[in-house]
C-alpha cells in the first residue's frame, strides 16, 4: 500500500505539507465512511486508496460496509437508476425492505464518529436509526442525479434531509436541499495499476499479449458497451477518418449488464467490425486496469464520445497519461476537456473524424496538449486533491455557518 | 545585499494556505437574459466565486479569459465580442462587490440592449453557479527575514499565492496592493522590488505563473536565493 510520501514526486512537497497541516486541525477526529461494497466499482475503488492515507494522516478513520440480500440490490439499482432519470418500477413493497436491510445493518454496526460520510442511496435511511452515534452525517452523492425520477428522489429525499449536508460530484448534480450542498469532484489514484507510470517495455508487452500491432496511428475508446457512450458514433467516425488516413481502431471495455440496449449495442458493434481488419474489439474482464493503463498509453488518440455520461473518469485517465482526448461534450467531459487546450470537445460523428485527423496530422500540438491535459490533472483530480476536499469539508461541518474559517 | 536579505523585519510575514469548498446554489444559466438575472438576485458571493475564487477551484491550464462569465461567453454562448468585454472589465478597479456586480450587469445590460436575439449556451455548456466557503491556516513558521520569505515562497502552494494576491486588496482595502509587496514596503526599503510586484496584471496569469513570475523577480533582486525547484 502506498504512503503520503510515495505521492511527493508526483503533486510536490507543498501539497503533501498542507494536507497535514489540514489533518492537525482534526487530528483523533473519528471519521466513518459507509458503503454497499469493498470491492468493484468507483466508490470502493476511491475508499481503498483513502481510508489508509486519512489513517497516515491522523484522523481514525474506518469504512463500513452494509450487507444485503440480493432483493435488496436489486432494488438499489432500480433506486440508482431511477436517480439517474430511467422509468424504475418502484413499489412500497421495495422501500419497505429497502428500510428492512438498513435497520438490520444499524442493529450490527457499533461504531460512534464525530463524522460519517454516506455514500450513495444504499446506506442512506442508516440515519434513522444511527442518528446519535455520530456528531455530523454528510450524504456523498457519486450518481448523476440532475434528472431524478420523482417517485425515486421523494422517497429517498426523505432520509437525505437529515442530513448535515450533502456532497455531489457536479454542480449540476445539485438537488433542492435544506442543508449546505458541496461540490467534490471525483479523482484517480496516480499511483494505482491503471495510472501508474509503465516503461515503454511494459506496454509493449501488454500489446504483444493482446495482439495489438503498432504499424498504424492508434485510436482508442475505453467504455462499456452501451448506446450512451455511443461505440457505433465511434466507428463511424474511424471509417471517416480513415479513407483520408491509414489508422486503427481499437474499443475497449466490458458487456453493460444493467443497460437493457447494451447487448443490441454490442451485437452491433461486432457486426460492424467483423469483417473489417483496422477494427479490434477487446472484451477484457472489469480487473484489467494494468491492460488497460498500457493501451492508454500507447494511443495515439483516445476518444470518449459519450452522449451521456456522469464525470467520465475513464477521460481522467486518458489525460494523465498525456493524451489529448476528443470527447463528446456532455457531463463532466466538458469539465475535463478544455476545448482547444487540453483536447477537443465534440456534437458529432463528423466533428469527431475531423478532429481525429487534426490530431494525428499534428502531432506536436497533440503532444503539447496531452502535456496540458497531464497538468490539469495533477492539479485537479488526482487523490490528493480528494483527500484534501473530504478534510476542508469537515472544518466546515465542524464550523456550520462560516462563510470564513481562519485556523 | 546580503545584509537586506538577513535583516529582521519589524513584523513577521506568515503565509497563509487557502482552502475553499465549493457550494453549488442550485441555479443555472442557459442563456445571457437568465445569467442577467440570477446575477441580479444572488449574494455577492455568487459574483466573488465566479470573478475570483473559480481560480482556485478549477483554472484552465491556459489563462486566456479571466473569469468564468467570460469563459462561458466564449465556449457555451460562443460570443467573443462579449468574451472580450468581460475579459476588459477590471474587478480591482471597484471598491467593494456591490460596484463588481454593477459593473458586471451594466455590460451584460448594454450588450443585451443592442442585440436583435438572446444569445444561449450550447447543449451541455449551461452555467452552474456556485459560492465558495474558505478555510484559512496560518502557516507555523514565520519569515522574518528575505531570506526566509524566499525559502517560504518556495514552499508556498498555489492556494497561497491566491490568498495573498487575489484576497488581499479586499482585506487590505487597497486596490491592487498584495500582500507581498505590502510586506516588503512595510519592513524593507526595497521600493523598485514593491513597485515590480505590484505591476505585476495578476488576473491575467495562471497561479503557477504568478509564484514562478514572483521568485524571479525576487530572484533578480537578491540572487540565488528565490530559485524554486519543481
């Protein structure tokens, strides 16, 4: 596991020094994280790499996990889906075990804490009967909820308003709320097997093992298969750029379990590639992160032309490996991608060929880019900027009311 | 100039770091009639955010439009003509939030006035407007000398480097006086040092370029001491 010092070569001493000198301002604080599952996943993927480096840092820190029947979640997603704006069915009998699981879990867990953060609409109704173990309770919203299904939002907004205050991803994520709402971007762990720093060599390997020839420029798209991040927009894109240019396509990603268009979408996606030799679809298994890193690094372009997408941190991962990314201008793509300075934001099958072959008939001011897209990163969403969010939002909880804390 | 550079000031400078959370408000601007109006009806912490503290929170890494009203009339509302009229306006030119806003509403007002249609923001690139909470720590050790102003400097995060050129004319109630130069004028008699500092056009720099811009004018002042290394 890595320490607060291993991240001083990549943010800089500077920053590692104030995250301390946050953490003393709340040193013994006992701090709880709670969610559904440990393991899969952005949620448990960000609070593995947290908990030890908030642990480094002085605060007692623990994560907890609710435990379920499969009903139960399968009801979750039904609730994550309908906050994401999907037709849910959504029936008293589902809130009525929905309450059930929660109030078995709050019968287990013996833990107390100044603060506890929740994450997302499982553990969420803990508050009703856990209120008293903990000082203050922070909801962390992580789902695109800007278009909620209001059966879905009303229920659950029941339990958010008991909270002390809640902390979305986006500023369009926001919901009418009688608390104080927070902004925390999501982050990527740079020192983790999908974005740490491989030798050319390792790459190679990777693409050797996969089959993957480097004779022509490379364009790459990591995502699922499913219509929001748009894969046949995507191919028909390549198909443009290439009667012009001599290049390759490579999409990566898993089948999309919870989208009930994703297996048309993927059919369709193999129909179109099948009979076409510049075409390669990589189905690899959700832990490929180390494969995934090497073909992230080898592209010559990434493209993420989603037409709906949450914050995309796939486009994170891009940019910190130095490559200028081309992506459709939705969510929190248009956060990431500076139009013009860090890739190119786009509308369009069209405007994505055409800022493919802008990109691989300049390769300097895609590499000038990339290294802008790098920086922008490290500046802005990496896991220490995360930790630094989660300790400035407990000063505030601690100080209800300031606008202005001087410590 | 050695001697400058050990010579004990009669207060110290403490750098401070600068934390902000942002707070969306649960507003947006789809197009320039409804950022008219919200920026007619919010507090004045709404403007501050957008005008200043955004910075802070989430800069591109190229400066080329000083402040989110006019990055958005340049990338959602694609209006250069207005970009450029937001880029011009100088906040520090105003005494206080209540005239930064006027002035903000008045070229929004006049442009709108002339203009046959409402310009809107393309699909995806709506204004989120948000506030901003700040947390301010006092650094523990003090500079008391040059030489350890130049050592702080070098550690100093950006958020510092903000909080010192971007909130202290508010504090100090002097336009376009840092708190650097306010420092060095107070206990040094360096004033060609303090007037560079103060030529410095900080709303059009990145804050990596404001502290790199910084220790090298310390730098040719007082030699060796201001390098920073990355």
């Amino acid at each position: 596991m890595n320490g607060l010092n291993d991240y001083i070569p990549i943010v800089g001493q500077d920053v590692i020094d104030q995250l301390h000198r946050l953490a003393a301002r709340l040193t013994k604080r006992r701090f709880v994280h709670i969610n559904s599952t440990r393991t899969g996943g952005g949620v448990a993927e960000i609070l593995s790499r947290a908990v030890p480096l908030l642990n480094q840092l002085g605060l007692e820190t623990n994560w907890e996990v609710i435990i379920g029947d499969p009903e139960f979640f399968e009801i979750t997603k039904a609730m994550h889906n309908g906050l994401q704006g999907d037709r849910v069915r959504f029936t008293p009998r589902m809130m009525e075990h929905y309450r059930e699981i929660n109030r078995e879990n709050a019968k287990r867990f013996t833990w107390e804490a100044d603060f506890v953060l929740v994450h997302d609409p499982q553990p969420a109704a803990l508050i009703e009967d856990l209120r008293d173990r903990a000082a203050k309770w922070v909801w962390r919203c992580h789902i695109d909820a800007s278009r909620p299904q209001r059966h879905v939002w009303k229920f659950l907004r029941d339990y958010v308003t008991r909270y002390d205050a809640s902390v979305f991803s986006m500023s369009s994520f926001a919901q009418n709320l009688p608390h104080p709402q927070y902004l925390i971007h999501p982050s990527i762990d740079p020192l983790s097997d999908k974005n740490r720093d491989l030798t050319p060599t390792e790459v190679q390997a990777v693409l050797d093992r996969l089959g993957i020839r480097r004779d022509r420029p490379l364009i790459l798209q990591v995502s699922r298969f499913d219509s929001f991040k748009d894969p046949m927009g995507v191919i028909q894109a390549f198909k443009m750029v290439r009667r012009h240019t001599p290049c390759q396509l490579l999409l990566v990603g898993g089948e999309a379990t919870d989208d009930p268009e994703g297996p048309e979408i993927f059919a369709r996606v193999k129909e179109a590639a099948a009979d076409d030799p510049d075409i390669t679809i990589l189905l690899l298994p959700p832990d490929s992160h180390y494969e995934v890193n090497a073909l992230q690094r080898a592209a010559d372009v990434i493209v993420q032309k989603s037409v709906r997408e949450g914050f995309g941190l796939t486009v994170t991962e891009a940019m910190w490996k130095g490559k200028p990314v081309i992506g459709g201008a939705v969510g929190g793509i248009v956060l990431q991608v500076r139009d013009y300075h860090t890739g190119f934001l786009v509308h369009s099958p069209e405007g994505c060929a055409f800022r493919i072959r802008y990109l691989l008939h300049r390769p300097e001011i895609a590499r000038r880019m990339g290294k802008l897209a790098k920086e922008f990163v490290r500046r802005h969403f990496l896991i220490t900027r995360h930790i630094r969010d989660y300790l400035t939002l407990m000063l505030f909880i601690d100080n209800p009311g300031s606008r202005f804390i001087e410590l | 100039m050695n001697d400058i550079l050990q010579q004990s000031a009669r207060d110290p400078f403490w750098f401070r770091d600068c934390f902000l959370m942002r707070m969306p408000i649960g507003r947006r601007a789809s197009n320039l009639r409804e950022l008219l109006q919200i920026l007619r009806e919010v507090s004045e912490d709404v403007l501050y955010y957008h005008i200043f503290q955004s910075r802070l929170a989430l800069t591109d890494p190229e400066i080329e439009y000083p402040n989110d009203f006019a990055l958005w009339a340049a990338n959602a509302l694609q209006d250069t003509k207005l970009a450029e009229k937001l880029s011009s306006f100088d906040p520090f030119e105003y005494g206080n939030m209540t005239d930064v806003r006027e002035a903000v509403l008045e070229i929004l007002e006049e442009y709108l006035w002339d203009l046959p249609y409402v310009p809107w923001a393309r699909p995806g690139f709506e204004l989120y407007l948000c506030q901003a909470q700040t947390a301010v720590i006092q650094s523990p050790t003090p500079a008391y000398t040059l030489a350890e102003f130049c050592q702080g400097l070098q550690r100093a995060g950006l958020d510092s480097i903000y909080y010192h050129f971007f909130e202290a004319p508010w504090r100090l109630g002097v336009s376009k006086v840092d708190d650097f130069s306010f420092w060095i004028e107070y206990n040094f008699d360096l004033p060609k040092l303090v007037k560079d500092i103060r030529q410095i056009d900080v709303y059009f720099y990145s804050l990596p370029e404001l502290r790199a811009t910084l220790l090298a004018m310390l730098n040719e002042h007082m030699g060796v001491y201001c390098e920073r290394t990355e």
